[in-house]
C-alpha cells in the first residue's frame, strides 16, 4: 500500500517549507514521492513554490479553488485514483490552512482507496509566534489540524523566544480544550530552527504516525468565515506591496488580514512575497505569476483593492 502523510498548520504556518524538506529527505531515502497541494484559492501559489522538486522520484498534483465540501472531497477522491496508477510509494498532502482534516479521513476510507492507501503520518506545524487573539473559528482550525497529529513542529523559533515558544503550545492545548478533544500536546513537539533539522530530526517525523482521537464539531462553512481575494498583474514593485501588505495586516480597518502571498517581477525575475502580521519576507524565485493574494476573516475587498493598486 502506498503511505501517505499529511501535513497540517493554519494559515501562514509555514507548511510549504517544511514539506520541501521532509519531501527532500524521503527522496534522499529512496521513495518515489508525489506532493499532493491543495490551495484555498484559485491560483495554487504554493505548488508553484515546490516546482523545482519535480524529478525522477518526485512529482507534483494539485487541486485549487474553494469550493463546497462535495465537490472538494470528489476533487481529492480523483486525484488520489489517478495517483495510485503510477508507482508512487509514498503521498504527501498539504492541504489549505483552513482545511477540515476530517474530508481527508473520510476520503482515505472510501472504496477503493481504502486498499491502496495507507495513513502514515500526520504532521502538524504550528507558528511559534502566532497571535494570541484568534476567532473562536481560527481556534478550532488550529486545533483541529494537530489534533491527530503524531508531532508538532514549530515553525520560526528562531524568532520566538522560549516564554513565547511555550506560549503558543499552551494556546494550542486551550484550543484543543475548548473543543472538547483530549490531545494535549508536550514532548511531542519538535522546537528546532529548521536550519538545524538533521536527519535524525527527519526520521523521527517519519516514524511520528498519528493517533486516533475525537472532538467537539464547530459547524461553520469555511469558505465563508475565511475570503480570499486575488489580485492579477497590479503593476506595483517589490517595496510598495511590502508597504500595502504592512497597512493591510495591522489595520482592522482592513477586516482580520492573516496572510498575504503573491508573486512579483523584479529585475528581469521573480521574488515571492510572504507575509503574515509581525513578519514580511521576500525572496527571488525561479519562476512566478503575477498575483497577489490576501486571506483572512471579514475583509472589506473595495478597501483592500484600494490600498494593494494604490487607488
């Protein structure tokens, strides 16, 4: 049976660069390997970012735009069908940030996946600096999304410091409470700068698997609660979107902008921009589309349109 692995986190977590390593690494342990990205949106900006690990022993399927909970889970059934035809021996998915993990579970019981796939492990990335102050739907989607998780790896911790560190796997343990689940998460999280991971690092992940557990529902329609909005070749340099993605997240006037990613030409390339509320980064890239994205809970687009073409 082929293995799959799920990699879970909200939004701006920073799923898309853990999962270029751990795919890295099971390469370099004789896998053949296929990634399966599933975007939010309509433009998967995230598969784009993992184009270069296309080769022999590692390819690349996607499945993008919102949609209902129906069509989503057909989308994935299909896909997972197509995939199992060509010799992988291992899956790895990384669903949206807003994703609900139990679509998966579902899909990977069903006829006749249920005998060509196997759940290996699960996965789950958590922000060491994430903000406090979530909506009680953030919450449950944090939650949710490490609840089966066999580890948590904390993304930036070399920009949180230990109190802060502690302070997100406690805000993680309340949510996880808040739900009614019994998971409680603490040696069994992973606190390292992601420079540092050693191979060690990547088998220990590789053997976490995932444990069966069971929570309270929030009912709520995802695509509702969270909005993303697209913005297509907007004619602004690298500075002037840093200094609109800057005004977009700390200004409520805005709704409750959680992340902001696009790509934009730059000096005859491309740099990805990548940002969430205390951090902005930018860095070139092979190949890019000229598309800016701006995801979060109740976003006034007209207002935010202004701002991103600087109208």
């Amino acid at each position: 049976m082929v293995q799959v692995d799920l990699i879970t986190g909200f939004l701006g977590s920073g799923k898309t660069t853990f999962l270029r390593r751990y795919v890295q690494y099971l390469v370099q342990q004789g896998h053949n390997v296929c990634i399966l990205e599933n975007d939010f949106g309509a433009v998967n900006v995230d598969a784009m970012l993992l184009q270069d690990l296309i080769g022999e022993h590692c390819d690349i399927e996607t499945i993008s735009g919102g949609c209902d909970c129906d069509t989503h889970q057909r989308r994935m059934r299909t896909k997972l069908i197509s995939m199992a035809m060509r010799g992988f021996d291992r899956v790895v998915i990384e669903p949206s940030g807003i994703f609900d993990v139990d679509e998966f579970y579902d899909i990977l019981r069903d006829e006749p996946l249920d005998r060509w796939y196997t759940l290996g492990n699960v996965i789950a990335i958590v922000d060491a600096r994430l903000e406090e102050m979530l909506s009680p739907q953030a919450d449950y989607l944090l939650a949710s999304e490490a609840a089966s998780a066999g580890m948590v790896v904390l993304s930036r911790v070399q920009q949180a410091s230990a109190a802060e560190a502690d302070a997100v796997v406690a805000h993680l343990n309340r949510a996880l409470a808040g739900c009614h689940c019994a998971r409680r998460f603490g040696a069994d999280v992973l606190r390292k700068v992601w420079d540092t991971l050693t191979d060690a690092d990547f088998a220990r992940l590789d053997h976490c698997g995932w444990q069966q557990t069971s929570y309270v529902k929030l009912h709520f329609d995802e695509h509702e609660a969270f909005t993303s909005l697209y913005f297509l070749e907007i004619g602004r340099t690298v500075e002037q979107l840093r200094a609109a993605a800057q005004t977009l997240l700390h200004d409520a006037r805005y709704g409750h902008v959680l992340r902001i990613k696009g790509f934009i030409p730059a000096d005859g390339g491309w740099v990805e921009l990548n940002a969430a509320r205390d951090a902005i980064t930018v860095q070139p890239i092979p190949n890019g589309q000229e598309v800016l994205i701006v995801i979060g809970e109740g976003l006034d687009k007209a207002a935010i349109e202004a701002v991103v073409k600087q109208l």
